[in-house]
C-alpha cells in the first residue's frame, strides 16, 4: 500500500500537469528519481527473497517452501510493474499534452476548444483508472487480511478440538485406572472376608467323641 500511495502521488502530479497546459511538465529528474525508487525497491526485495531461498534448501519440506517465497516475490514484484506501468502512462501523457500544446499555438478557435476537450477527457479517464487502481490495490489488502483472519480462526478452532480430545481421552485413562482399583480392592475385601470366615470355622469346630467304657465282667 506504501508503494501504490507514492505511485498515486507521483500520477496526481501528471493530473495536474496535463490540467494546466500552461504549466511547465514534470521535469525528467523527478520521474528518474522514481525510477531509481523503484529500482532500488526491486534490488532490495530480490536480494530477500534470495536469502529466503536459500533458507528453504535447508528445511525438509524444500518444494513448499520455495513456492510460497516465489508466490510472494510474485505479488511484490507485480505490484512495481504497475508502478512502473502508471510511471511509463504519465510519461506518454505528458508527451501527449506537450505535443498538443505546440499545435494548438498553430490551431484555430475551434480546433483549440476541441483540444481542450480532449485533454479534459484524458485528464477524467486517467482519474478514473487511477481510482480503479486505488480500489483493486484496497481490494487485494482487505482479501488477505481476510484470509489470514480465517486461516488463524481455524487453526484456533483446530487447536480447540484438539485439546478437548486430548482431555475427554485423559479423563478416559483416568476413570479406566480408578474402575480398575475399585475392582482390585474389591477382590482383596472378598478375599479377606473368605479367609477370615475359613478361620472362623475352623475355631468352631465341634470336639471329637469320647470312646465308650469297655463292659466289666460280673461276679
């Protein structure tokens, strides 16, 4: 967006050029200095994406990485390509209203008005394209915002689910362990009630019977 605002400020210029005939055009230097702006901007921007090439070739997922570097050195270097499209149409417009400006000193009434119109024409159209320019630019930073905003719900969203899988699977492994327990502990109590019943009944047994008297002999 920073780039487009200096693009759209550099146009602005050219508006107001061909809008006063009268006016000395743009000097050259200016436009070269936006030129070497915009050189320098793709310099730097390159040398970047470079040294995020290089960093992909040591991660695992090489291809993946790479093309994600390469979408996004498409979309910066786009966006100088149209700086530099709008640069070379103020160039060529400027040409124009100069051109024009030197035959309407040799044109009559007639011809000069149809000029006029003519430049108040091109002045409206190139307003309105620079609007469009301005909207689409608006359009693509709302349209990524968006897709990051969804990208990051749904991830949270993901983690969410997530966590509370992890948790029921948890409370799963716990309430799993404490049946098992209960079970054991329950076993032991019936195995002590059955030994101790074992040991009860074997105190309780009944004494042995005496053998009988033999029978003495009578006199």
């Amino acid at each position: 967006m920073k780039n487009f605002t200096a693009a759209f400020f550099l146009a602005t210029v050219c508006v107001v050029a061909l809008a006063q005939p009268a006016a000395p055009a743009e000097t050259p230097s200016t436009r070269d200095v936006e030129r070497a702006r915009i050189g320098a901007d793709r310099a730097r921007l390159e040398a970047g994406f470079q040294a995020e090439d290089a960093e992909c070739y040591k991660k695992f997922a090489v291809n993946s990485c790479l093309g994600k570097v390469n979408e996004r050195r498409r979309e910066a270097m786009g966006d100088l390509r149209r700086q530099e499209l709008l640069l070379n149409d103020e160039e060529r417009r400027i040409r124009g209203a100069d051109q024009i400006r030197k035959t309407e000193e040799k044109q009559s009434p007639e011809k000069l008005q149809e000029a006029a119109d003519q430049r108040a024409k091109a002045v409206k159209d190139y307003e309105s394209r620079l609007e469009r320019e301005k909207k689409k630019a608006e359009d693509r930073a709302a349209t990524k915002a968006g897709e990051q905003g969804n990208s990051e719900a749904a991830a949270a969203r993901l983690k969410g689910g997530q966590d509370k899988s992890q948790a029921r699977s948890e409370k799963q492994a716990t309430a799993a362990e404490e049946a098992k327990k209960l079970s054991e502990r329950q076993k032991e109590a019936q195995e002590r009630k059955a030994q101790h019943e074992a040991d009860r009944l074997k105190q309780t047994k009944p004494p042995a019977k005496s053998l009988p008297l033999p029978n003495l002999p009578s006199n």
